[in-house]
C-alpha cells in the first residue's frame, strides 16, 4: 500500500530534472501522476518508465507561460482523469541576461512569468476543487537564491523565486484551516538540465558535487506524503559541498554588456 494510494498529482517541468524524478517517486507511493511540460516526448518517456514499474501516469503538453493552457489543461486533468489532490510546481527558467545593469523589460518579464505568475495562475485554477473537498497539497520548488541571490540564476529569477516563496506563505497563512498545505522548497544548485544554459555552465567535476534531482524530489515526496495533519511550511536543501563559483559569477556579469563598455574586462 502506497502512502499516496487515490491521489492525482499534476507536476510541471516533468520531463528531465526534479519534476522527472518527482513524478516517478510520486507514482511508486501510489499516485496518479499527469507530467506536463512544453515537450510531449520526454514527458511520454518518462509515463513509460513508470507504468514499466507498475504506476499509472499520463502525459500532457503545457506551456505555463499561457494561463489559458493552464485553465485548459487544468480542466482537461479534472474530466479525464479527476480532481487534483497534489500540484507540485516545478517548471522554471533563467533569462539568459543575469545582470540587473542591462537585462530588458522583456526578458525580466518573461522570467518573472514563468517562476511566479505562472505559479499563481496553476494555484488559483485548483484552489477552489481543493478548498470544497478541505484537502489540497501545493508545493513549489523554488531557490535558494532566495536567501542569497547573486549572479548565478541572476536578477529576475531571484526576484521570482523570492516572490514565489512570499505567495506559498500567503497560502499558507490564509488557507491552513480550511486543508490547505502549501509548502516551498528551496534547492541550491542541482544537476540538471538547465545548467547547460549557465552563462558559463559548470564542469562535471563541478555538477559531481551538486544536489542530485532524486535528492530534491525525495523533499518534494516527503511533503506531500506526511499524513493529512502535518506539513513543512518551507524546507531548505543545499549541496555538502559549498564550491567555489567565483567564475561563474565574473563570466555572468557581463552576459548582454554593450560592446565597448569601459569596465569590462577584454576578452
């Protein structure tokens, strides 16, 4: 017997990193897991995998840049596959500009709406199934640049991230007695696929002492499978090994520098 035996869950971002390995540790406790992403193959790969080891998932594409995907997806989960008990938001980005000195409006923006708004978008559209039944889990795996942002994930994905992290804890505050748990995660720097696009990605001696996803979605796993009366409002995991990312951070200051701006370092 499963410790998540009759639940759905909806993960974002399952197709590679934490929410493949969410996704998978979700379904072995029993649940119903629908893996979305804005690419349907790795998501149905993923389904493979775990109804190869006895568990039941679906695959569905979801852009969450898109509120109206969201509402689509949303109510294409409630009449195909039934009420959403966990929603583990895991879908992020970073912009490719880090510093705050010369990152557009645009592209502040569509960081912002992927690590926050759409967080609020994907909440609001389960909130009320969840409040009618008085039982919903909510989690969001946010950063550990919340409690220290620099350059690494850069200046609007720290802000997101931080946002993110003040909303689950309005969720929290407003809806604890009515069955709500909402719980955030903040992870420090994990080996994924989205260090590949680090303005100077990591090397794998470097990845080697980074949290491994499984680690993180063993977090995510434990907060969604406490019983009915617990919950871990916020739940930080970070690697052992602190290393040195003084490079990382030189090379992303100056990631979208006009050329021959005078401080910057000649290559």
């Amino acid at each position: 017997m499963g410790l998540l035996d009759g639940k759905i869950a909806l993960v974002t971002g399952a197709g590679t990193g934490i929410g493949r390995e969410t996704a998978i540790l979700l379904a072995q406790e029993g649940a119903t897991v629908v893996l979305t992403g804005r690419r349907i193959a790795p998501l149905q790969q993923v389904v493979s995998a775990i109804e190869k080891a006895g568990g039941k998932a679906v695959a569905h594409a979801l852009d969450v840049a898109s509120r109206e995907a969201i509402i689509e997806t949303v109510a294409w989960v409630k009449g195909n596959v039934g009420s959403i008990d966990i929603l583990v938001n895991n879908a992020g980005s970073a912009s490719k500009v880090l510093n705050a000195r010369f990152i557009s409006e645009t592209e502040w923006n569509a960081t912002v709406n992927v690590n926050l708004t759409a967080v609020f978008n994907l909440t609001q559209a389960v909130l009320d199934g969840m409040l009618a039944r008085k039982d919903g889990t909510i989690i969001t795996v946010s950063s550990l640049a919340v409690v220290n942002p620099n350059l690494l994930g850069g200046a609007a994905y720290g802000a997101a991230k931080a946002g993110v992290k003040n909303f689950m804890t309005f969720l929290h505050n407003t809806f604890r007695n009515q069955g709500i748990r909402a719980t955030t995660i903040l992870p420090g720097e994990t080996d994924t696929p989205i260090m590949d696009n680090r303005a100077r990605p990591p090397l794998d001696s470097e990845r080697a002492v980074m949290l491994n996803p499984h680690d993180v979605a063993r977090a995510v796993l434990l907060c969604a499978s406490l019983q009915k009366g617990a919950m871990i409002p916020e739940l930080h995991i970070c690697p052992t090994f602190m290393r040195d990312t003084s490079a990382d951070i030189e090379t992303a200051r100056w990631v979208g520098a006009p050329a021959g701006l005078a401080d910057k370092p000649k290559s």
